[in-house]
C-alpha cells in the first residue's frame, strides 16, 4: 500500500463568503458580534441570516471549508495522498462538501444529520469575522474511526471541533497510537478557548504546532515568545508561531527561523494558515530543511489570499518554483 502523506480529523464546513458594509446590521437578528470574532449559533438562525447577508450584503464565494479540510485539500492538489476523516449531512450542502475535496480520499467520512455551515463576513476594513453551525461535526465519536489507516500514515492532523465529543475523539485516538503517525496539531480559536488542560494529551504527543500569537496566549496564559518556548517543554518538538501580515516564525529546541510574509494582493485570508500548514508539511514530507518549509508554507498562504475562498490553493507547482527560486538565489 502506498503510505499516506497526511490524515486529517477536524470539522467539515460549506463555508460561505459574504461581504457586509457594517456588522451593526446584523443587530436586526440580535446577533451581537465583535469584528475579527467568531461564535457559533443555534440552527435555527441560519435561514434568517442567509436572508439578512443576500438583502444588505453580497456573496462573494462559497466552497468547502474547515481548518482541517482545506490544509488536506491544499495537500492533494500539491499532489499528495491525502485522505479525511469527519461527518458530514444527508443533504445537499453534504453533497457540496464532498464534490469539493476532488483528489482527497473521502471514503471514511461518514454522512448523517445536518452539515456543518460556517459564514464568513468581509467588512470594508479587511476584517473577517465568522459566525458557525456545527451540526452533525459535534457528533464524532471513537466508533466514526477505522484506526487501521493510520498504520501507513506519515503525519496526523488534527484541527478543532466546537463541541466536546469530538476532542474526546482525538484524544482516545492520540492515546491509541504509537510514535507513528507523527502528529501535526492546530488547535484553532475553539480549542485555544478552552484552555491547555482540555487540549494536553494531544500537545504532549505533537511534533509541530500550528497557532497563531493570540491563540498561543489564550493556551498558555503568557505572551506568545514565552509560550512557544513552554509549548516545547511540555513535549512540542517544534513550534510554528503564525502572525499573519507579520509572516511567522519557528522556534524548537535548538533555534528559532523567521519567515517574512509575501508581498501579495489580499483579497480574502480565509484559510490562508490553513494553506500555511499545508506548504510547510509538504516540506517536511519531502525532507527539506526547515528554512524551506517556511518559504513553502509562506507562498501557500500567498496563493491563498490572492482569491477567494479555494480558487486560488496551492498546487504542484508551488514546490517546483520554490526549490527553483531557491537555487537561483544561492548562485
């Protein structure tokens, strides 16, 4: 059997796109939101805000989505073998979520209930702010894994769920596991907001983290330098520390890289750290030194950022010119 590059386990979306003037609109649902936020709402709201986003605002894409989903779409369109595991609906927004993870192995999601919808809302500022439905994602337990396909893995990936199950999931999982696959871990907004007790188990055991510098605060309660370095003690062997505009930075227990951001034209960030992990764990998959897989996943998260939601991921010719820039830039 031909070894997996990369399993992913985290929420699946349909995520929608919207670009709204001003989020006090939304004050006519009594949706109360802080720019850059994200919350989850009760079903029962998503027809209401879909009618209130399609009257004040404008669609601007809509694709398939999750933290986890697009890192392993990203993956198979560089032209890995990737694969998913997760839930998603009986019902047409299932159908899209599936259509849109072309080149993924989809053959161990499993379909039941309500999918998950996530909406983004771009505001003039250049601010995202999110508003989520779960659904069924909640509902992952032990029994939705067939943990056989992790014995011909190179690397686990894990991203966050809202509900507690699904964390209770991965870590059954975690412990299950031997010393392979290595385990790749971002742990999201979600899981920084419940703080590193909750997330422990699956820390101790990762080989590199990805959070940003707010959410590596909220983990640890200390400023994101000195948590990086605690994230070590506590067993990380690498720490991937993203900033956004600012680019990111690595820190493990021998130095710390930098990696500036791209000079790009933004049109959407959505997905863009998602991109991040998926170029620098191509690096790691192929064996490149670290420098590399920064400059990897800085350029994936550059094609990400230039479009709208999937339409401009990475592919296979991210690595070819890369490596090419690289050795024209050692003569």
């Amino acid at each position: 059997m031909t070894k997996w590059a990369v399993i992913g386990i985290g929420a699946l979306n349909w995520d929608l796109i919207y670009e709204l003037p001003d989020l006090e609109l939304l004050n006519e649902l009594g949706i109360s939101i802080a720019l850059g936020e994200e919350i989850h709402l009760t079903p029962n709201m998503l027809d209401p805000l879909l009618g209130l986003l399609n009257r004040f605002g404008e669609k601007k894409a809509e694709s398939g989505g999750g933290q986890a989903a697009n890192t392993i779409y990203a993956l198979a369109r560089m032209g890995f073998k990737t694969g998913l595991i997760g839930k998603v609906g009986n019902d047409e927004w299932g159908d899209c979520i599936l259509q849109s993870l072309k080149g993924v192995d989809i053959s161990k999601v499993v379909r039941e209930g309500r999918s998950g919808v996530c909406i983004s809302i771009l505001t003039p500022d250049g601010e995202r702010t999110m508003t989520a439905f779960p659904n069924v994602n909640d509902t992952l337990g032990f029994k939705d894994l067939d943990i056989r396909v992790f014995d011909n893995c190179h690397f686990l990936y894990l991203t966050s769920f809202a509900g507690p199950s699904p964390l209770q999931t991965q870590i059954a999982l975690v412990n299950r596991l031997g010393n392979l696959p290595l385990i790749s871990f971002d742990p999201g907004n979600l899981y920084a907001g419940i703080g590193l007790d909750a997330i422990l188990p699956i820390v101790r055991r990762t080989y590199c983290l990805f959070a940003t510098d707010s959410e590596m605060e909220r983990i640890t309660g200390l400023p994101y330098e000195k948590a990086a370095s605690y994230l070590l003690d506590l067993g990380v062997q690498m720490v991937i520390c993203k900033q956004g505009p600012k680019g990111a930075f690595l820190l493990d227990r021998s130095k710390r890289l930098d990696f500036p951001p791209a000079d790009v034209d933004v049109k959407d960030v959505t997905g863009a750290g998602d991109c991040f992990a998926a170029g620098f764990l191509a690096g790691l998959i192929n064996g490149f030194d670290l420098k590399t897989c920064g400059r990897l996943g800085t350029q994936a998260a550059a094609s990400c950022i230039g479009g709208y939601g999937r339409e401009s991921y990475p592919d296979a010719n991210l690595i070819k010119d890369v490596i090419e820039s690289e050795s024209f830039s050692s003569f």
